[in-house]
C-alpha cells in the first residue's frame, strides 16, 4: 500500500498519516506499531500513525483516529464481520 498523509477531519491540527510497506519508513515504524498497536498518537509532533497494512476499513480508521485507541487482533475480527 502507498503511504497516504492528510489533515484530521475531527481534529485540524493532527496529521494522519497511514504508513504503507512501500514506505521506506515502514520497517522503522513496523516496530512501534507491534508495541503499540495498529494506530497510535505522537503528541509532540500533532501525528497520527495507522499501519496502512493491517487493511482496515475506513470507519475503523475514522474511529481509532477519533478516539485515539488501539484495538486487539479479536476485537478486529469482531468489527470486520459487520
């Protein structure tokens, strides 16, 4: 997947930035998102990171942005079966 960055439709100061494997950053970032889930916030610099690779739809995208929460492998295949 191709690394896409926007602004935060909840939030006009936060960056999301959803981080693909074709991003060279990817392996860098690969062992943050293993620590702290699929998504998580840096405050200090306003970014919000989504491992683009765990194919999530975009209403998941949109809560855990929201929310700034990490969901559990289970609780993911809950939310995908709707």
């Amino acid at each position: 997947m191709k690394t896409r960055q926007f602004k935060s439709e909840f939030d006009s100061n936060l960056q999301v930035v959803v981080m693909g494997k074709s991003d060279f950053r990817y392996e860098i970032m690969k062992p943050l998102f293993s620590e702290y889930g699929f998504g998580f916030i840096i405050p200090g610099l306003s970014l919000v990171m989504i491992d683009g690779e765990q194919r999530l739809g975009k209403s998941v995208e949109k809560f855990e942005e929201r929310h700034g929460i990490k969901f559990d492998k289970k609780i993911l295949e809950n939310i995908r079966k709707y």
